[in-house]
C-alpha cells in the first residue's frame, strides 16, 4: 500500500457558471434542495465556489441519472507531547444542552475537504497544505509547514470498507484512503462520493493553550485534553466554557 494517498479522479466534472445553473441541475436530477434550510442551500453552494466539491452524473441505476457530489476530505488526529501535561489530544466539542461533549468524529481531531479543480475534480493542494488551512480555521493554531520536523505529519492507510457498493464509474484506482458512496445527511436526497485521508499531526508544545478556541463558522470549540487508559473524555459545562474561552 502506498505510503501516500492516491485518490480517484471523479468522472466527467460538471461545471457550473452561476448559482442558477447548479441549482437547475440538482432540480433536474430530483435532488429535493426546496426542503433543505436556507443554510443548506447557502453551505453547499460555497462548496462549489470555493472548491470543497465537484459534481459528476451516475447513470449506473435504474432510475434517471443521478447527481453525485464528490469530495476528498482530510480526517486528522492532532496531539502533541507536552513537558507539563503529558501527551494531549485536540478535540472538538459541540454544545448539548447544558454540557459541551466531544464530537463523534471517527479518530480525528479535525476534518477539513481538500480544494479541487473545478474543471478534472483534481486536488489543487497537498494533504499537509489541507491540515494547515484547517488547524488555522477551525482551532486558531497558525503553523507554517516549514515549522513541521520530519514525522509531524503521518498518514495512515486504510483498507476501505465499503458499507454500500461502489457504480462500476466511481470503482477506480483509489488507494489508501476509505470509500463511501451514500447520501448525506447535511442535505438529504443527495448522494456523495468520499474518499477520506487519515492523518497523524504531532505539534510541538508552544502550540499549547490553556483555554478553548470557538472556530467562527460553527458552533464547535477546541481543547486540549489529556486522554486516560479508557480513552473516555468527559463533557464539559456551559458554565466552565464560558470561564475558560
């Protein structure tokens, strides 16, 4: 297995010019968008403009052709060994009720889309330029690639596991990375083509803060937490994140 991601390149790209013309084309492959909140429609046409997302046709069922949004996100795990604390993790926790509890995210600490070309559907940046803009984004953490050692930055293999069978066009020549081809649940009736990159991020100690960071965009905040034997980290109140951020 290659000690690189190799991702496939999604069939046939479709492009679209305006934000009329990509909205008829989820409208004429039945894609219910009307249903969705106006922050669904907002969010997934950003995808396409700023590059999270590309859009191709699946004509393998039996019904009309589908519409396939396809994206290669990067899944990473940030920890660092620090002097006083020991090794710590990044978790991102979001509010229920009267608690802030980790995020269920599978084995990572962030998760960030690589920029594609709209035109091939190609990743226009590395792996480690991805993990960069998203530590800078979502955690507050500013880290130039020339301040990563030699090992900061690891990717994990995967062999994928596939929970539903992949059309015959989107079984290509992806390696390493996990597959996933179902509909979303950020906007239901859509179906998505994954493929996620799993990393390993080792920062050195002077990127440690003793509070939170809340990314902008989102609800979400970060802290640095030490996890025991049983890799269990407890939710935290209301009341304590707000004296601490």
């Amino acid at each position: 297995m290659s000690d690189y991601p190799v991702f496939a390149r999604p069939p046939c790209v479709i492009q679209f010019s305006t934000k009329h013309e990509f909205f008829a084309f989820l409208r004429k492959h039945h894609v219910p968008y009307e249903t969705w909140g106006d922050k669904e429609r907002r969010k997934i046409w950003k995808e396409v403009q700023e590059g999270d997302a590309v859009y191709c046709i699946d004509s393998s069922f039996e019904r009309m052709p589908v519409a396939v949004r396809c994206i290669m996100p990067i899944a990473a795990r940030i920890a660092m060994m620090h002097p006083e604390f020991g090794t710590l993790v990044l978790v991102e926790f979001v509010r229920k009720g009267d608690f802030f509890e980790p995020r269920q995210q599978m084995e990572s600490s962030l998760s960030e889309k690589m920029l594609l070309d709209p035109a091939t559907g190609e990743p226009t940046e590395t792996p480690a330029e991805t993990i960069l803009r998203c530590l800078r984004q979502e955690a507050g953490v500013i880290v130039s690639e020339g301040e990563l050692g030699e090992g900061s930055i690891t990717f994990l293999p995967r062999t994928s596991k596939v929970l539903t069978p992949l059309p015959a066009r989107f079984r290509v020549n992806a390696e390493g990375v996990e597959l996933d081809f179902s509909p979303t649940t950020k906007f239901p009736g859509l179906q998505t083509y994954r493929q996620v990159a799993h990393y390993s991020v080792y920062l050195h100690h002077r990127h440690y803060w003793c509070g939170g960071h809340r990314d902008p965009d989102t609800k979400y905040y970060s802290f640095w937490r030490s996890v025991h034997e049983q890799g269990i980290i407890e939710p935290i109140p209301v009341r304590l994140v707000a004296l601490v951020t």
